[in-house]
C-alpha cells in the first residue's frame, strides 16, 4: 500500500518530492516482500510449500518482463511517464488487496487451508 501512495506521489511536478517519494516506494517494495514469503510457509503443509514457493517465484519472474514492457507500452500511449507509474502504483493496490482478502479469508477460516500456522493443527 506505501508502495502505490510513492508511485502516485511521484507524479508530482516537484522533482525533489518525486524522488523522495520513489525512494519511499521502494521501500514499500522491499517491506512488502519480507512479509509476503512467510505466508505460504505458514499456511501450507510442507510437503507442499516448496512446489507452490517455486510456482510463486516462477510467476514473480514474469514480472521482470512484463512490468517494464507494460511501463514503456503505458509511457508510449500517455505521452509521459506519470501513466506507467499510475499504473505501477495501481498493480500495487491490487496485489495488496489480494494478499489482505486472501489472509482475511483464512482468519475467518473460509479458505482451503492445509495447517493452521498458529495452531500448527490439519483441518
């Protein structure tokens, strides 16, 4: 979420603002994925964890094609670059509201889980 709010404010006309605010969203990058990877360890069996760890990450790599190409592709059709970091910034909020539904759903206990990581107990 920190992430999307430096990308939109890095929209700004003031360049000192706008590389502070890239700065603080790259932070919010870096932060995002320390806490993101605990969370398939602690949901999933282990016997499990591994191969979905690796699909994970296989996926993630895609991003390191698309993210630039869906950049240049936006920066080309708006004419600067503020609508590929709009864009960033709005990818962010979607992956931020994703990975909230998905640990709000386990909490209520919806979701498919195959250990609970405090209980350490099957459903």
């Amino acid at each position: 979420m920190r992430s999307a709010c430096g990308l939109f404010a890095s929209t700004s006309a003031n360049p000192v603002l706008s590389f502070v605010a890239i700065c603080f969203s790259a932070i919010g990058f870096k932060a995002a994925s320390s806490l993101f990877w605990p969370i398939p360890q602690g949901y999933l069996d282990a016997r499990v964890a591994a191969a979905v760890i690796a699909l994970i990450n296989s996926i993630g790599n895609l991003g390191g094609f698309f993210a630039p190409a869906t950049f240049g592709y936006l920066q080309q059709h708006t004419g600067s670059i503020t609508g590929g970091l709009y864009g960033l910034g709005v990818a962010s909020l979607i992956a931020a509201a994703a990975a909230a539904a998905f640990l709000a759903r386990n909490r209520r206990g919806d979701g498919n889980v195959l250990r609970d990581p405090l209980q350490g107990s099957a459903h």
